[in-house]
C-alpha cells in the first residue's frame, strides 16, 4: 500500500481510539471503570466529553455529577467540586441530581471548609426550593446543628463513646 493510501486509514483509527464516535452510554461506562481502577483523571477527561459532546443527551447530567463527586471524593480538591456542582445547576437546572448538588455544596462547605455561612446560604435554599425533597429533613438537621461538634449533638452522642 501506498503511504497516501495509509494516511485516511490511520486517520480514523486515531480518531475512533479517542473516543470521537463513541457514545454517551459507552463513555459514561468507560468513565465509571477508569473511576474504579482509581484513575480519576482519565475518568474526568471521559466525564467532560459527554458534557461536551452529547450535552442534550440524558447521561450529561449525570456526567456533570460524577465530574463534582470525583473531584470532592477522589481528589479531595472541593472549592472545585463546589464549582462543578454549580455547574450542574447552571448547564441541567431541571436535572434531578439539582438538589444532591445543593446539599453537597452545603456538606462541603459546613464540613470540609468550615465556612458555615455558605454553608447555611445553600441549605437554606435546598429547604426553600425542595420543601419534598427526600434530603429535606437531613438539611434540616444539619441547619439545626451547624458548626456544632459530633459530641455536643445529642443525636449522635452515641457515636463518640
């Protein structure tokens, strides 16, 4: 074969090993595995091409959820998963993962960063915009002991003996 011949072959074998003509679905899964054999960044790379490239699909929303919680969980880096879980509301504000994101914001802020006035900003809005939501009552419950410790929380005395 010619070398002129090889050039568009190897094109496209470059451009499918990228995950250009990949699906939601399959980068979603791809995402997940890399996630699991601990290489969070791959899996964020894979998480960001959903959001960019199939953002009126079904899995963006998740994708963007995933994308915060790695780099709250896995990375530990949570002024950006603050701003990931922003961006969730921003890009899919009808997601159903809207208000896991606002609690999240209010958990990280009151218990990773001790900033208890955003973290009393965000849970008030959770409780203002999901009076029905399943976490209301755990958003209340933190609002009602924020910036309190573990053993001065009689609920959870019974963790600290």
């Amino acid at each position: 074969m010619k070398t002129r011949q090889l050039l568009p072959i190897i094109s496209i074998l470059f451009i499918s090993s990228c995950g250009f003509f990949k699906s939601a679905d399959d980068l979603l899964s791809e995402a997940e595995r890399k996630r699991n054999n601990g290489e969070s960044k791959a899996a964020l790379e894979l998480l960001s091409k959903i959001v960019e490239k199939h953002a009126d699909n079904k899995k963006a929303p998740q994708a963007q959820y995933l994308i915060a919680e790695i780099y709250y969980r896995d990375m530990r880096d949570y002024s950006k998963a603050i701003d990931e879980y922003d961006k969730l509301k921003t890009l899919y504000p009808n997601s159903k993962q809207v208000p896991f994101s606002l609690f999240m914001q209010g958990f990280i802020f009151a218990n990773m960063l001790a900033d208890f006035n955003q973290a009393q900003a965000r849970y008030s809005m959770f409780l203002e915009e999901y009076p029905n939501h399943e976490l209301y009552q755990s958003v209340k419950f933190e609002l009602k002991y924020l910036g309190k410790d573990v053993k001065d929380i009689p609920e959870l005395k019974h963790l600290t003996r």
